[in-house]
C-alpha cells in the first residue's frame, strides 16, 4: 500500500476508496471490487482534490472587473514568505483577477486552517463578499490532511468562493499583459 498524508480510513472517508496502491509509475486508487468485477481504477487523490478545486471555480459567474482573490501563504518560521506571496500575486494577475490588498500569511506551521489568524482572516474577506477566492502556492498552504482540506472546500462552496494553487509549471511570464489604462 502507497503511504500518503492522509490515512487510509480518512481517504475512505472523504472518496469512498477501499484501496490505495501505485500501479506502474502513478498512484490510483482502487474503488473496491465487486463479484467478478475488476476494480475500477481512479486517479491519485490530488487529481481528484484539483478536480473539486475547478469545479468550484467553474460554476461561479465572473463578475464584469473580474474575480477578486485574497494571496496567502503559510511558513513555519515568522518569517514574511516575499517569494511565495510575490508568485502567488503574479499567478493572480495572470489569470486576470484582481488581489485583495491584504495579503495574509500565517508562520505557525501546519496547523489546522481554523486555529490561523490570517487564514480566518482570508474566509471571512471570502464569506463578507469582499473576495471570491483564496490563491496559494500549493495544497499545503492549505492543509496536508484530506479532510481539513476538503472542509475547507466545503465551506467555499458554502460561500459561492473558489480556492486557487499555482500550478507547479507556470512560469511568470517575461512580458506580462498591461492592464488596460482607464481614462
């Protein structure tokens, strides 16, 4: 069996999977057998989580200045993440939404995301309707645990919000696109 952050009781919890291996180079999922049937395969559990994390953002309709998202970030020293939050920033301008001018990052580690103070402070902007989403540089920032993690989506779904990570690929464009100057 394949060692994840999460435990296999709470995979089983949070997908109804009954077995976790790696097959050739990937990890999937084995979701039970059943009489004569071979198992269906899934995909890793990240794939599913970035599958949740779209459809999120799928059903929102963009409002006409664009999306509005709050940049966080989360470090185990009390030191400012500038790197982090910088790419997590130019992310966000990429795709074309506007970042709150808070920018909230918590240095207390991986703790659960209700016991931060900046990322309570990140879903209240969310749940006051003064942010759509929240961007960060990975699943990490969020949580390690499947399911703090998928309570967190639950609660943005809740709110009619999105949760954004930076796609370990994308690059900061050399050139990027200027805003339109308003007159």
């Amino acid at each position: 069996m394949t060692a994840y952050t999460a435990s296999s009781s709470e995979w089983r919890l949070a997908f109804g999977i009954s077995d976790v291996r790696t097959v050739g180079s990937g990890s999937y999922l084995l979701d039970g057998y059943y009489e004569g049937e071979l198992p269906r395969i899934l995909p890793c559990p990240a794939a599913r989580l970035q599958e949740r994390r779209r459809d999120l953002l799928g059903v929102l309709t963009e409002p006409e200045a664009g999306f509005t998202v709050v940049a966080y970030a989360l470090t185990t020293a009390n030191a400012v993440p500038t790197h982090t939050l910088a790419r997590v920033r130019a992310y966000a301008a990429y795709q074309g939404w506007r970042v709150h001018a808070e920018t909230l990052w918590d240095g207390c580690g991986m703790t659960h995301p209700l016991e931060r103070t900046d990322w309570q402070k990140a879903e209240r902007l969310v749940a006051s309707g003064f942010a759509h989403g929240i961007v960060t540089l990975d699943q990490s920032a969020v949580s390690t645990n499947t399911c703090e993690y998928l309570e967190v989506l639950d609660r943005l779904q809740e709110r009619c919000a999105f949760l954004a990570h930076v796609p370990h690929e994308w690059r900061r464009p050399a050139n990027p696109p200027r805003p339109p100057v308003q007159r």
